[in-house]
C-alpha cells in the first residue's frame, strides 16, 4: 500500500506498507520516488513502532483529577460528543463563537486531515469561532520572500544537482530533511562547493567544505557583505537588473554601506572569509541558496531571508537551474482550500498561534487543540500553563498520545495515525503531490479528524451539507483549482500512482518568464535591509548568551517525543556550551545545569565544546515537559514576541544564563 509521511518535513517521502492479516508488518521508504529515493529517516523508521506504541490513545477520555492533572475516565464517544455539542452551543450562545479557538498546529501536514487543508473549518465557520494564525514555523520568511518575488515559492531543490557553489544557509539539511543531500552530492560530483553557513557546527557543517560559524540573526549583513565584493569585482548581472528587477539604486546604496570590514564586526566572521566567499559568489554561476526555517526565528528574520533572496536578483541566477534560492516550494502549489469562508455570518477575529500565552484570556471559552502540543512547543510555557489551568476553560485536544498539551485537556478525543487514514500530500521541499491510502483498520476507537467533525456536526444537528462531504469529495475538491500545474492530476490517478510531479518543466526553472508580482518584476526593498537580533543587545542586560534551539535529530518537533528509543538516542536535553563560557561558570562536561531568564528555566546536561561559538549556546526543541528533569524544557525561557514580519516566531533570539544545578 503506498501512503506518505505525513509529518512537518520538506521531504514528504513517500512509503510503502505491507500489510498482512490487517497489520502493517513492514514500512518503507518507496525507491520508485525521485525524492525519496528508498530511504525514510531514523525517525520515521520506527513508525509502526510508534503506532503500536502502549501508550497510544485510543478511546475519547474525560478528565476526573483537578485542571492539568493529567487524570482521565474512559467513555464513549457518544458521551464525548454530547457533552461537546452542549458546551459549544451554550458558549456560542452567551459569549458568541469568537469564544472558541480552534488551535491547530503541524502534526500532520495533510490537506485533509492536517492544518495545512480543511479539517474541521467549515464548521468553525458555522459556529462562528475566531481564526487561528498558523505563524509558529515559517511566517516571517514567507513574508520576506513575498515582498521580493510574490511568492515564497523559489528554486525546485533536485536542481541543487546543477549548482556549483550551495550556500546552506541557517538550515541543517542532515537532519531536517535530509533527502536533498543526495542532490547536493550530485551537485558536488560535478564540482560544486559547499558552505554552511551557522552558528552551530552541526553535522551538516561537518559535511560541508566549509563552515561559516555566524553571530545568530546577523545573516542579512552577511549577504549584503558579499553583495559589496560581488559590485567591487563589477560581477553584479546588470541586463538582468535592469530588465527583471525593480528598486535596484536604493538596494545597491545599502550594499555599499556594508564593506566586509563592518560586515566582520556585526557577524563575528573573518574579513577575510567573507571576502573569499564574496569572490567565490561573484563567479560562480549558477550559485543555489538553501536557506529553511532556521534563519528566521529572529527579531529580523523576515528581513533576513527578504535580504538573502536578493542575491540572486543581483548575480542573475534566476536564469538557470541550480540558481536562485530553495526556502520552501509550497508557493508553487495551487490547490483549491475551500474553508468556506462564505459560511460566516460575519467577520470574526483573529488569534496568533505562538500568542497563546497572551491570547488566552477571558475572552477564550473553549481551546480546541489539534495536531499541535502547544505545551512542549510553543513560546512562553509556564505562562501557557497558567491559562491552561483556567477553570472557566473548556479545553479539547483531539491526539495520537498522551502529550503535555493532552494533560491540560478536559475532554480527549483519540485521533487515527498516518496508516489508518486517507490524505492528500504535498512536499514543500520538493515538486510531488502524494495520496495517502489507509493500509489498516484505526486501533481502539481512534478517528480521523474529517470524520470526527463530521460526527461533531451530525450530533449537533446542523444542516450544512459541505460539513459532510467525505474525504475522496474533499480530496477532488482541492485538486479542483483549475491551475495548469494540476492539470491532468486526478484524485484516482493519485491513488493509482501514489504521487505525481506537478505540471512544471523539468529542469524547472521558476522565474524563467518573469516573476509573479505585478510588474513582473522582481522587488529590492527600499529601507534598511539589515534589522539586528534581540541578542545584539547581550552584553548590557543580566542573560550574557544566545540560545538557539533547533531541530533535534531523532524527534520531529515534539513528535516521537516519547518513543523510549528515539529519546534514549537524543541523550535528553542537552546544552551546547562553548569552553570560553564554560568556564567563568564553572560548567564542566557531563554536568547538569541549569538555562533561565526571566521568563523560566529549563535543565539541560552540558557538553562543553567548540562546535559553538562564544557567546552561543545551543539546545534542541522536541522533549517533553514532563519527561524532562525540571519538569519544563527549552520553550520555558523562550519569548512570545513577534520577528519583523508576519509575526514570525523567535525561537532562536533569546538571550539566558546559564549556571550549574546545585546538588541539595
Ligand atoms: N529531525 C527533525 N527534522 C525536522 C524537524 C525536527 O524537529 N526534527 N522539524 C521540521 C520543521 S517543523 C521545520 S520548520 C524544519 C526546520 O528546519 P530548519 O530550517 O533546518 O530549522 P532549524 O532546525 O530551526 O534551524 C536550522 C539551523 O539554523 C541554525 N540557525 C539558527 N539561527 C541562525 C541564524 O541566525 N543564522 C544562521 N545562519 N543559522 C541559524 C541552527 O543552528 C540550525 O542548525 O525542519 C523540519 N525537519
Ligand atoms: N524551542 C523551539 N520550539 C519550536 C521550534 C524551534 O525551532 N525551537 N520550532 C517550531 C516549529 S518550526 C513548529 S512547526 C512547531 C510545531 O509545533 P506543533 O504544531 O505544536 O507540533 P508538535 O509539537 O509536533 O505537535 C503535533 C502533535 O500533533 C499530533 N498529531 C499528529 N498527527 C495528528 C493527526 O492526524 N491528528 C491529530 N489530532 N493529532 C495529530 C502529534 O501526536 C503531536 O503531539 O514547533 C515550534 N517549536
Ligand atoms: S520525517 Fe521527513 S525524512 Fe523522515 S520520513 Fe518523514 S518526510 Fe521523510
Ligand atoms: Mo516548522
């Protein structure tokens, strides 16, 4: 049975199953897919192991302890539903359908059952319940990309096999979707030269040529610091700029106010590096950028990716393959997300995902919770779990396992996994749409959230046809756009071929014809194209270090958080100390300490190395709080603040101190 992973990773690989007597025996990576080239990742190595995991969730439970207490009754879902359907209805009554908030996350990125599609917002806009910003992982670059080009979308990454300099710019490639390695490689068999650019040395910057080891949320100065050696070296495509670009005076005077010297000085690299990859950008052709999510959980972090992506504007590497700059491909998927909007008696507000710890106020009565676990991963923790305590909320969680999020709930409601439900997917790391067929039977009485709302619906009685339509109407539906790069894309062909790449040209080369803003140019933003990191301002306040808390490699987010394998590799949270820092702290290898400001604190086993720069720790997102020592993890001293643009997260510009946990 073929089907696709369904989790927030560029790959979306697709997979098979084998099944046998109504279990799933085996799962692989399918060696058919041009992306997925056979291979899964260790995490999603084990996910039938996680399906049939023990502490899997599979009846709908309602909570008999106190609020957060993680105390839950079996009962049926008739039961559930009732006592649902009588809630709502009588909130919606007394204090409007603004009162709830549908907080759904990325635990699955399927267009039917995950956040990225429908489920369940038709009948949120029955009931009239506020919109839910969904800013927690990507926002701030898709809005700095949109202001250059008019779409996040950008290079198709199989073509990193025809650059020949890849700039891997705040990404960590071999761990959070590592499938593009193979391109890389590719790319480097012909010649390419690789530079990871980081503060970390991760295992990707290992693997590089070379590693850039930046001061976090400076990269934008980096960029335009290049730019100056690209103009110094006369290097710069001036036909392209003049016949495909737009804004170009007032772009090149902010280059030329930043010569590698200053550039050094805000970036704490080397004048010298940043001159010899200056020169290597201004003559190599086609030069691929891939710059992920990481880069721009900062205060300037929209305008970082806005400032990156102008470098190819600039040398003119739009015109080939292998040129230009690979952030996410979703901008280049036109499916048809009918929500409905016309459901709406009238325009509601709208909440912001890693607000939460702000948002949820009086004026919230129900929080329901899908696909998300805003406890182990949203910003401002402890604070989320005081207003998670609120005893005037009513809090549903529809989930898979007994997560952080699931204890604060006070009715669950069990939710089906990837084999047992169908979806439609589609990569944004790369050009495939994928069907996911249901291989097996859902243990227990878990359902998948289309079905669930449609039971929802049902019981309390509302009339709206399009609540009901299954999920091979609804997967017709999306692919129902009309735009030609679905054309000829059926949802039987789907699920006879498993996956199909989008009507786009192979080699594909994006903004061949011309890009898609009005003028169908691309834009340089006026203003400054550099805004700096909340941690510039270290060395003032009483939290001397920045903390950035990337991916982990063995979760995926706070998924496999608790599959006792995954976790025992992750060696649990961890901290990445410099020995320049250890050192005045009396800090020594293997101890536990503890990270905090004002916020909180977490507790984290130091490892005393140079794989980060002075000034920097590092520690990972995806534990749990309570399987953590301390019970709180590194999201406890993240801020709820907002980067530049499009209220973007700021997962990596937090600044802490960080001492050892005293014994007694
Ligand atoms: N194994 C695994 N894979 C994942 C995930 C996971 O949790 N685990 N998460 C998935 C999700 S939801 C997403 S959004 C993507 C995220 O994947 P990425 O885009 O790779 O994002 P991060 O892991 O946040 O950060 C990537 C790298 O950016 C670096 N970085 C941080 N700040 C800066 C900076 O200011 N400048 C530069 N140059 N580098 C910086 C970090 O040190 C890190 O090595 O990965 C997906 N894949
Ligand atoms: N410190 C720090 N924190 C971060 C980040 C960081 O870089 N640093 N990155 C952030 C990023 S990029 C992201 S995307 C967010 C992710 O944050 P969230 O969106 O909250 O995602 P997860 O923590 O993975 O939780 C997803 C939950 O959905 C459940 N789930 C999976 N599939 C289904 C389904 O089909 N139905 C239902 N009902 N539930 C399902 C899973 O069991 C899991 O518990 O985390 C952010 N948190
Ligand atoms: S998490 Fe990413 S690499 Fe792993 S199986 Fe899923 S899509 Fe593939
Ligand atoms: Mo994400």
């Amino acid at each position: 049975m073929l089907g696709a992973c369904p989790l927030d990773c560029p790959d979306t690989c697709s997979w098979v199953v084998t099944v046998r007597d109504g279990r799933a025996v085996t799962l692989r990576g399918n060696a058919e897919h041009p992306y997925t080239r056979g291979a899964l990742c260790v995490k999603v190595n084990r996910y039938l192991e996680h399906a049939a995991a023990s502490d899997r969730i599979l009846y709908p439970m309602r909570r008999i302890g106190p609020k957060g207490s993680g105390r839950f009754e079996r009962i049926g879902w008739d039961e559930a539903l009732e006592e649902i359907s009588v809630r709502l209805r009588d909130i919606v009554e007394r204090h409007g359908g603004e009162a709830i908030w549908p907080y759904a996350g990325t635990g699955t990125l399927g267009y039917l059952q995950g956040t990225e599609g429908i489920a369940g917002r038709r009948l949120w806009n029955v009931l009239g319940a506020s919109r839910h910003y969904l800013n927690i992982c990507s926002s701030a670059g898709n809005t700095g990309l949109e202001q250059v080009y008019g779409t996040p979308g950008g290079m198709d990454p199989e073509t990193f096999a025809d650059s020949r300099l890849i700039l891997l710019w705040g990404t960590n490639t071999l761990t959070s979707g590592h499938h593009l390695w193979k391109f890389i490689q590719d790319g480097r068999a012909a010649g390419a030269y690789v530079v990871a650019i980081d503060p970390i040395r991760t295992r990707t910057a290992e693997q590089a040529d070379e590693h850039l080891p930046i001061r976090p949320g400076t990269d934008a100065a980096l960029a335009l610091g290049l730019l100056n050696v690209v103009l110094a070296e006369g290097a710069e495509d001036r036909d392209f700029l003049e016949n495909h670009t737009s804004g170009w005076e007032d772009f090149r005077a902010e280059i030329l106010r930043h010569p590698p010297a200053r550039v050094a000085g805000i970036t704490g690299l080397d004048e010298a590096d940043i001159r010899a990859l200056g020169l290597r950008l201004a003559h190599t052709r086609p030069t691929g950028i891939r710059a992920t999510m990481g880069i721009q959980r900062h205060a300037g972090g929209g305008t970082a990716v806005r400032t990156i992506a102008s470098i190819p504007g600039v040398t003119g590497d739009w015109r080939r393959p292998g040129g230009g700059i690979a952030y996410s491909t979703s901008g280049h998927l036109h499916l048809n997300i009918d929500t409905r909007e016309d459901l709406l008696a009238r325009p509601v507000r709208t909440l912001t995902m890693t607000r939460l710890a702000d948002e949820l106020d009086e004026s919230v009565k129900c929080l329901w919770v899908y696909a998300a676990n805003p406890m182990s991963s949203s910003p401002d923790q402890n604070r989320i779990r005081e207003r998670l305590l609120r005893e005037d909320l009513f809090t549903v969680v529809m989930e898979q396992f007994p997560t952080d999020t699931v204890d604060h709930a006070d009715i669950v409601l069990p939710a089906t996994m990837q084999i047992e439900h169908a979806d439609l997917h589609a990569g944004y790391g790369h050009m495939y749409l994928a069907w996911n067929e249901p291989a097996v039977a859902p243990p227990g009485e878990c359902l998948s959230t289309t079905e669930t709302f449609r039971r929802l619906a049902r019981h309390m009685g509302l009339t709206e046809p399009s609540l009901y339509d299954s999920d091979l109407e609804l997967a017709e539906q999306l692919l129902s756009s009309g735009h030609p790069s679905l054309d000829g894309i059926t949802v039987d062909r789907l699920r006879k071929e498993g996956w199909v790449r989008l009507n786009v040209p192979r080699p594909f080369a994006p903004f061949a014809d011309g890009f898609p803003t009005p003028s169908g140019r691309m834009r340089f933003a006026p203003g400054p194209a550099y805004v700096p990191p909340r941690t510039a301002s270290a060395a003032l306040g009483p939290y001397p270090l920045a903390l950035v808390t990337p991916a982990s490699h063995t979760f995926l987010n706070s998924t496999f958080g608790n599959n006792p394998e995954l976790l025992r590799r992750s060696k649990g949270p961890r901290v990445l100390v410099n020995p320049e820092d250890a050192s005045p702290r009396g800090l020594s290898d293997g101890q536990r300490a503890r990270v905090f400001n004002d916020a909180g604190a977490f507790e984290a086993v130091v490892e005393i190395s140079e794989k980060v720069r002075p000034g920097v720790v590092a520690s990972t997102k995806g534990h749990w709080r309570k399987l953590s020592p301390g019970g709180a993890t590194a999201n406890a001293v993240v801020g709820a603040r907002d980067a530049d643009m499009g209220r973007g997260a700021v997962y990596h510009d937090n600044l802490v101190e960080i001492g050892p946990c005293d014994a007694g």
